[in-house]
C-alpha cells in the first residue's frame, strides 16, 4: 500500500466513521424520544432497556445510513482535497485519476463487506430479538394478537390470519378468499378458529359471504381443502429484509411453500447482493465527478452533483426493486439494472473527463498562466 493511498484511505475511512456515529445516534434519540415509555413498558425487569434497544436498533440503522454516510463522506474527503489543491498535486505527481479511485478501493470495499455482514446477519438477528422482547422500532407494526396479518397464497385461494400463528402454530381469526381460476372472487369465508386434518383444515364457527348471488350464511364447521405450512409460516411471514440469505434461498428453493408468488425471494435473492455494493458505487460517483473540477476546485457544485446524482440512483433502485417483487421485471434485472445503469454512467464520467484531462495542462495555485503568440 503506498503512501497516498494510505493517506487518502484514512481521510475517507475517518469521515465515513464519523458519519455513521453521528446518524446513527442521531436517529436512536428520536426513536428513544417516541417509544420510551413502550420499552420501559416491556421491560420485564431488565437492567438499562433503553441501552438494549439502542444497540439492538443500531445494526439496522447502520445498515440503512451506510450508503448515505459513503457519498458524503467521499464528498467531504475529495471536496477537502480539491480545495487545498492536495488532490492537483496529486495528479501533478504522475499519479492518474483511475490510480486515485484505486487508492480508495480498500474503503470501498470494506464497505461492501459491512453492507453484506449487516443485511445477512445484524438485522435479521437483532429485529428477530427485538420481537420476542415484545418491542419493534417506529417503523414495524407490533406483533401481537391484534396486529397485521399475514397474506398467503393456497392454490387459487388467498388467505389472510394473524402474524403470531407463525409463532405459536395457534390459527384463529382466518379469512379465505376463494377464486376461481380466472382469479374472480367466489366467495369468502371467515373463521374463528382453524385446525389441520386430512385433506385440509377444519373450520369453526364459520361466516360464509357468497357473491353470486350475494348472501351470507353461516356454519358451525366447514372443511376447506386449501394446505398452509405452519412450519414455513414463520418465514413467509417475515417482509424478505428482516431474512438472511440462506432463508430466502429457502423459500426459493421450496417454491415458497406454495404460499407466496417466488418472484418476491428471487428478487431478494439477487438484491442482497447487489445492494452491498451501493456504498461502493457512491465513492465511485464522487470520484468521478471530483475530475470534472480539478482546475476550479468548486466544492460546492461536487456537493450539489453528487447529491443528486447518489439518492437519483436510490430512488430508482427501490422502483426497481419493488418492480420485480410485483414479478414485472425478471429477477435479476430488477436487482441488478439500477446498478449497472449507475455503473455504466460513473465509467461515462471517466472516460469522458479523463480523456478532457489529457488535452489539460494543470497550472498550480499562485502561478499565472501564459500564453504564446
């Protein structure tokens, strides 16, 4: 490792630090600042809850603020050097900008390997901790009886029950879409209770809303013959982030136990990849344009391009995303197109200013350039 990639790679390193300390304390206050009294409330006696909570939301956090946290902190470190002309000096040295984007690389990729650990292992791990403590951040509904219910699929059937059926395989409160095969509604049926037997599962106290004719009836006990895997339910009842990938190559692999549509995982499957390297394409991005100003050493048109550029690509890599959760895109291109499209435009900036560079001779601060006659 030479030296000014050392430099540079400390420089940037200690920023991007800096950054996500400073974010993720941040965001913390505000949630502790909304549900402390939830979280003292679910204490069960424990010692320092709200010290718990912070370290049990900080992997998410993190994992969230990370990209955010690269373009500012490749902001803050290649603005700092254009304007003392540190990274002119640079270049005047021989060293070529393809050589500075090099020197960055190691904190490129440790940020690749923090996106990856993070989404894979953190998050899933401490969500899953933070439910069974009986608290959930801001953002995630509660999990109890009387929270959100979980949407699946039984052949042409849709079926709605409680999230917590997942964890103690109890099923009451079921409602049944019934099709037909054309996907128009039949009928509905709501139940208070459900149970497994041979064939399917037994209903009870049932609610029976035909539409055509439009009636309502209603039994003691009925059999539907559609199947739900409890043992799978846990999974499919999980939004695909809160999965590491093992899971969800699970799901994949089982055909999501019939019960969801496989595009949902598949996408997941490729955007877990893909998304670790978002940090890295954002170092990328202000690298690139850092060459657009190499003679004016404009700190604030870098901070605007880069910022509307780096959440530019974030909006359309959640588009695409959800793109090909809805099965509209093939899986990997609704992963993978926001990336390569961002990629092939920062090669664009390269090339094009690189070979603007070339035809540039660079004049040092202080020293008044001349022309000949």
């Amino acid at each position: 490792m030479t030296a000014i990639t050392r430099y540079l790679s400390k420089m940037l390193l200690t920023r991007l630090m800096l950054l996500l300390v400073g974010m993720t304390l941040l965001l913390i206050s505000f949630e502790l600042m909304e549900t402390a009294d939830n979280i003292l409330a679910a204490t069960d006696g424990r010692s320092f809850p709200l010290l718990r909570y912070a370290l049990l939301r900080t992997p998410d956090i993190v994992a969230q603020m990370l990209p955010i946290a690269a373009l500012i902190a490749s902001i803050l470190t290649l603005g700092d050097l254009l304007r003392h002309r540190e990274l002119v000096a640079i270049w005047n040295a021989g060293v070529s900008h393809l050589g500075v984007i090099g020197s960055l690389l190691p904190v490129a990729l440790l940020t690749v390997c923090l996106q990856f650990t993070l989404d894979n292992w953190a998050v899933p791990k401490t969500i899953e901790t933070l439910r069974e403590w009986g608290v959930v951040s801001r953002e995630k509904p509660s999990d109890d009886a009387n929270g959100p219910t979980v949407w699946l699929r039984s052949g042409d059937d849709i079926v709605t029950l409680p999230r917590q059926a997942a964890r103690t395989h109890v099923v009451t409160d079921i409602h049944i879409f019934r099709r037909d095969q054309t996907g128009m509604l039949i009928e509905r049926l709501e139940a208070a209770s459900a149970r497994p037997v041979p064939g399917g599962w037994l209903l009870s106290d049932v609610t029976r809303h035909a539409v055509d004719p439009p009636r309502v009836t209603r039994e003691a006990e009925t059999i539907w013959t559609g199947q739900l895997d409890l043992n799978a339910l846990s999974l499919l009842a999980l939004p695909p982030r809160e999965l590491s990938f093992g899971r969800i190559v699970n799901l994949v692999v089982n055909d999501a136990y019939g019960q969801r549509p496989t595009a949902l995982y598949k996408t997941w499957i490729n955007y877990r990849v893909a998304s670790a390297f978002t940090g890295l394409l954002m170092i990328l991005l202000v690298a690139a344009l850092a060459q657009r100003f190499r003679r004016t050493g404009t700190f604030t048109r870098l901070f605007v391009l880069a910022l509307i550029y780096g959440f530019g690509y974030i909006v359309f890599d959640k588009a695409t995303l959800s793109i090909g959760e809805a099965g509209l895109l093939p899986s990997w291109l609704a992963a993978w197109a926001s990336s390569l499209i961002f990629l092939a435009f920062i090669g664009t900036l390269l090339l094009r200013d690189e070979g603007h560079a070339s035809d540039i001779k660079t004049v040092p601060a202080g020293v008044k350039a001349t022309t000949t006659r």
